[in-house]
C-alpha cells in the first residue's frame, strides 16, 4: 500500500491556478525528487500536504485511510513533517530549543514546572548523532553552518516520529560541502523507511539522492517515472516545456 | 571515540558566549558602580542614608515596568502605554480607597484596570494584527484621559480608613530598606527564572527570534502575546500602586513620559528592539544607571536639562555595543 496518495489536487489562489488535477503516490522509504520551475507550484503541493493549505478540490490519503488536514499539527498527528524552505528556526535560541521548540519536556519540583533542559540536550545530542552531524545541542542557531541549520530542522522533525518528511529546497544557498551533509541525511532519513519528498532546483541532488522524480509545469504533473529512466537533459526539457511530458 | 556524553560536555561553547552575552549587564553595572564611586567621592550627600534610601526607591519603580517592557521587547514588541497604566492604577485604587473601600479590594480593582489595558493591547496587537506601536500609542492616550475621567482631574490624598497601609506600603520602609525594593526584588528573581526555565519565557523568546518558526511549531502565538502584553500592563499597575502610596497623593500627571525611561533602562540592559533578547536583571540595572545619572546631576548641581543627554548617550552606546557584538559573531 502506498505511504501517501495525491488525487486529483487542484489548487487556486483567486485567478492564480497553482496546481491543476495533481496525481502522485509515494512509497515507504521512496526518496521523490520533486522539480519545476519558479512557481510551477511546488511550494504549494508540498504546503498542501502539510496542512498549510487545504486544496481546492481533490484528496490526500495516508496508509490507505483518507485525511483533511485543517493546520500543520494536524498534519504533524498523522505523522507529515515538514522543513520549511526557510527553515523556520529561531535564531536567538539554541539547537535544542529549537529541536523541541513547542514540545519541551517539563520536571516537577513541588507545584512547578520547568523545562528539562537536560533531557532536551541529551535526545538533541542522539539525534544529531543519529544524523552524524556536527552539531552541538547548546549552540546558538545564529552562529551555525546552513548544513547544520538544516541538521537542526531535520532533528526537529525527526523527534515526531514521521512517515513522510518534506524537504523544500534544503540545498538553496549553502556550500557544496555542506550539500553533501544534506544529501547525507535524507539517505538517513530514507533508511529509516521514512518517504521523502525532496524538493529542489539542483539536478545533480535530485539524481544523487531520488529514486523516482516527478515534474511539475504550470501546476500540472508532466512527469513521473524512476531517475535511472530519466536525465537530465530530458528533466530539463520537461521544466521548460520543451518536452511536452514523460 | 567520542562519546554522546563527550558531544554534551563539549559543548560548553555558548558557555562564554553567555557570558559576553551578560557583558552588557556587566558593563552598565560597572558604569553605575563607577559613577556611584564618583558621587560619593565629590559629594557627601551622596552617601548619605537619606539619598541612597531615595535612590534606591526611586529606581525600583521604574525597574517594575522595566521588567514587563523586557518581555514585550524580548517578544519583539513594544508598550508604549505603560506610563498611562501606571497613572490610571494609581487613579483606581485612590479613588476606590478615598471611597471607603479597604486597600486590598481597591489594589485588585486597581491591577484589574491595569490588566485590562494590557487585554486592550494585547487583543489588537495579536487577533487584529495591529502594529504594537500604534495600538499602545492609542492606549497611551486613552488610559490617562480615563484616569482624568475618573478622577475629575482633581489630586486625591485622602485614602480613606487604609490610608496609613497605602503610605506605608508604599512609602514605609522595613530593615532600612524601601518596600517597592522588595517587592522589585521578588520580581527580578521570579521572572530570571520564568524567563529561563518556564515553556512561557521560551516562548516568548521564540516569537521575538522568529514568529513564524513559533506558529509553526504550534506554539499559540496570539494567546501568549496578550498574556505577554498582560504582564507589562500587571507591572505598570502595580508601579502605580506603590507610588500612590509613595507620594501620599495623587495627579494626573502621574507617569508622564515614564515610558520613554523604562524603554531605556530595558535596551540598556540588553533587550533588543527587534526581538528575541532581553534579561530581567538588565532591565534593573540599566534602570539603577538611568537614576544614578539622574541623582548626581542633582547633587552635582548640574542643571537637570542635561539629564536627556546623558541617557540618550547611554542608550546609544548600548546599542551600539550590541552591534558590535554581533559583528564579532
Ligand atoms: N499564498 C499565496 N497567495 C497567492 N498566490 C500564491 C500563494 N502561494 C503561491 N502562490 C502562487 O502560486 C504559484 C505557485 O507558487 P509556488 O510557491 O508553489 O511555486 P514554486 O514551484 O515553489 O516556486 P519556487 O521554485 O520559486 O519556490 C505562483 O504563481 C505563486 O505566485
Ligand atoms: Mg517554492
């Protein structure tokens, strides 16, 4: 049975047509590249499934049973996490806090209670053990890598439990090294059996990491099929509309 | 091997960088410990029983509402309403004493009105998504035209059969030391602490940083800033409250232009206007510097005109120590 299943989604912003009768479906464990060019749409779908939006019309079902999602904590429950392409971290806060930001731990002492900072340091710490990255719990946000954020908002989802992560653009604007660091915890995250959808203008992460890939164009599905039956050139082709669908 | 236990203890890394994070605190401690040296040594008056009991009085009650503009500027927000709060809850709690009512009744009805104003504020500024500034510049002007309302713009100084409780706990003193200091004291204490260690205080702190990551995250951002603005309004209510009781009558004039000065002792202790930044203990000790400066302009016999001067300085030179700072980041 497949993890997630996108029917026919629509979606409209007033006169905008953003996304047109969408259908994809995702396996366990499946890395999906997901490309286009500057608003295709795909922001849109991936803010769709995490309950930023709700579609105009069509619908997403998880492990079979059918879901609307009213709010991104209603995604979260069923277990959708998503990494903003922003990445939506405090900056002024440390990496565990903003690994369990909204999520602390509380110790009693008597009548009060306060947030366990020690716990939140130790599971922060696995978790970017876990990710093998070099990042400390403690550290400030502000003075990290973008490899590192990205680690952290990885962490951050992680600490859910999910089924399925959304990456959008988690390798705009940082260092090749740093790319690879990503690269690496999506296999990570895929190892776990956990569906990615990767989001991403770089062809060349796109075809490192994915095992299928799917192209929007103007809001419209133009292509899904696995990489090794794909290239780049054709991708191209199919971004730009030269190619008019695979 | 390095060891999860290895990753945790290293990580002492922010460990100074708190510390220079509470430079600045240190620095403006120095600088009034400096002038106090200063003072004490030019003039005799300084160090004079009477003066510092006053310095020490005087300063608490701007700290109180330095303490709540801490929080509303650490969220990355802004009350400008507070001198008026302070005004109209000294205006309350006068009127309902001098009407017979007792002074805990009337102390209640007084931080409720306070507290109201901080509901007003915090409505607009989180449900209607009105900016802070304008909302409580609104409210500046409302709450002290109600104190004029309320008490016909007449001085009240008579409080009624309490009257001698307001005075003392307002203006008494026990151990030699001023009430409103203990009462700031407790303040301090308590709020470090729920700015630290309470999922209130991060929070808080995660709005200023980044609002969006704190809605995301499913924080609920709207709540937590009316009770943030609340907060403020409960310092300034409660400012009020000691200084009706300080001075032994009370004007609508009270807490004129208070807010500019509370504003500063803030960002002179370390809040940053952009959000996300800010200590409780900062906000006490850039309002001792704010009244040290003030006190020895008048024992010096400098014309008190100068005093704008040199706060506005300080608040400069706050702020620029903190791009400095992150400069060297
Ligand atoms: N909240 C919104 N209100 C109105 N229009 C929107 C909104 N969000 C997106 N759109 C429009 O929908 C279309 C698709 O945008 P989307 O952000 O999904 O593109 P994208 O594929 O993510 O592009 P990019 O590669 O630039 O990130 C664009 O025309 C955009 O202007
Ligand atoms: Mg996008």
């Amino acid at each position: 049975m497949s993890r997630l299943v996108f029917s026919g989604i629509s979606k409209n912003f007033g006169a905008i047509q953003a996304l047109s009768d969408v259908s994809l479906s995702i396996e366990p464990g499946e890395v999906l590249g997901l490309m286009g060019d500057n608003g295709a749409g795909k922001s849109t779908l991936a803010k769709i499934i995490a309950g930023n939006f709700r579609p105009s019309t069509g619908e997403i079902s998880i492990d079979g049973i059918s879901v609307v999602f009213h709010k991104p904590i209603d995604a979260q429950r069923e277990g959708v996490a998503m990494v903003y392409q922003d990445l939506a971290l405090a900056d002024n806060l440390s990496a565990a806090s903003n690994v369990f930001l909204g999520r602390e731990p509380l110790r009693r002492f008597g009548p009060i209670r306060y947030i366990d900072y020690k716990r939140m340091n130790t599971v922060s710490a696995d978790l970017f053990k876990q990710l093998k990255s070099e990042t400390r719990p403690r550290q400030l946000v502000r003075r990290m890598s973008g490899g590192q954020r990205q680690a952290v908002a990885i962490a951050r989802t992680l600490l859910s439990e999910p089924k399925i992560v959304m990456m959008d653009e988690p390798t705009a604007a940082i260092s090749v090294r740093q790319v690879a660091e990503v690269l690496d915890l999506i296999r990570r995250l895929r190892d776990r059996g956990i569906s990615v959808i990767l989001i991403s203008h770089r062809m060349p992460d796109i075809f490192s990491v994915s095992d299928n890939i799917a192209v929007l164009r103007r809001g419209r599905l133009v292509c899904r099929k696995p990489v090794g039956a794909s290239s780049p050139e054709e991708v191209t082709g199919l971004i730009t509309g030269a190619i008019d669908a695979a | 091997m390095t060891t999860l236990d290895d990753i945790i203890n290293n990580s002492r890394h922010d460990s100074w960088f708190a510390r220079l994070k509470n430079l600045q605190v240190f620095w403006v401690f120095i600088a009034a410990v400096l002038a106090c040296l200063a003072l004490s040594l030019m003039t005799d008056a300084f160090t004079s029983d009477r003066n510092l009991f006053n310095v020490a009085r005087n300063f608490a009650f701007v700290a109180v509402i330095a303490i709540g503009m801490t929080a509303v500027i650490a969220s990355g927000g802004i009350d400008l309403s507070v001198g008026s709060s302070v005004v109209l809850s000294a205006m309350v709690i006068s009127v309902a004493m001098a009407s017979g009512m007792g002074f805990w009744l009337s102390a209640g009805l007084a931080l409720g009105a306070a507290l109201l104003i901080g509901l007003f504020n915090g409505i607009l500024i989180a449900y209607a998504g009105m900016p802070a500034f304008v909302v409580t510049l609104g409210s500046l002007s409302a709450a002290r035209s109600l104190a004029m309302v309320l008490s016909d713009n007449k001085m009240i100084w008579e409080f009624g059969p309490d009257h001698d409780l307001l005075l003392w706990i307002g203006g008494g003193s026990t151990l030699g030391l001023p009430h409103p200091l203990y009462v700031l004291c407790v303040l301090a204490v308590v709020m470090s602490l729920v700015f630290r260690w309470t999922r209130w205080g991060q929070h808080l702190f995660a709005i200023g940083g980044n609002e969006n990551a704190a809605v995301l995250a499913g924080i609920p951002v709207r709540r937590l800033k009316v009770s943030i603005y609340m907060f403020s309004a409960m310092t300034a209510g409660l400012a009020g409250i000691l200084m009706a009781g300080w001075l032994g009558s009370v004007t609508t004039n009270l807490g004129q232009g208070m807010e500019l000065t509370v504003i500063a002792a803030a960002v002179i202790g370390g809040a940053n206007l952009a959000g996300g930044e800010g200590n409780a203990l900062g906000a006490v000790v850039g309002a001792l510097l704010i009244e040290v400066i003030r006190n020895s302009l008048i024992l010096l016999g400098i014309s008190t005109f100068w005093q704008g001067m040199f706060i506005g300085t300080f608040i400069i030179v706050a702020v620029a120590f903190d791009r400095f700072r992150n400069m060297r980041r």
